[in-house]
C-alpha cells in the first residue's frame, strides 16, 4: 500500500513474497506496520522493507522499534 500526496511525499510498505509467501500474511503485515507509522511523526518521504521476524513481533514492539529507528 502506498499513500502519497500531491506533493510527492508520503509513505509505502512493501513485503515481497520472499518475505511472507501468502498474500493475506503479506497484507495483514502490511496493516499492522502502517498502522504503527500513523501514531509517529514521519519524515516526508519513506519506504518501509519489513523482514520475515515482523509476522511474528506484537503491534507495542513494532511501534516502538520503528519510534526508535526514526527518532
């Protein structure tokens, strides 16, 4: 899923399918990672390549470590 404005910015997940193999895994992925990124103050332009570990980790955990990794 990608969300961009008119000026160009905004923000996109992408999993490959090397990452989650099922496409509800990869979408389930996917809305839980944006999820997170709509509670932080995000640059003007990002891409997010989530790793396999992502399935697996709570909705706090992603949260706080994406707070941590664009602090």
């Amino acid at each position: 899923m990608v969300i961009i404005s008119s000026e160009g910015r905004g923000h996109a997940v992408v999993i490959p399918k090397k990452v989650a193999r099922l496409s509800v895994t990869r979408h389930k992925i996917k809305r839980r990672v944006l999820s997170a990124l709509r509670t932080l103050q995000l640059p003007s332009s990002l891409i997010l390549f989530p790793k396999t570990s992502v399935s697996s980790v709570s909705y706090k955990d992603i949260q706080s470590e994406l707070k941590k990794l664009l602090s």
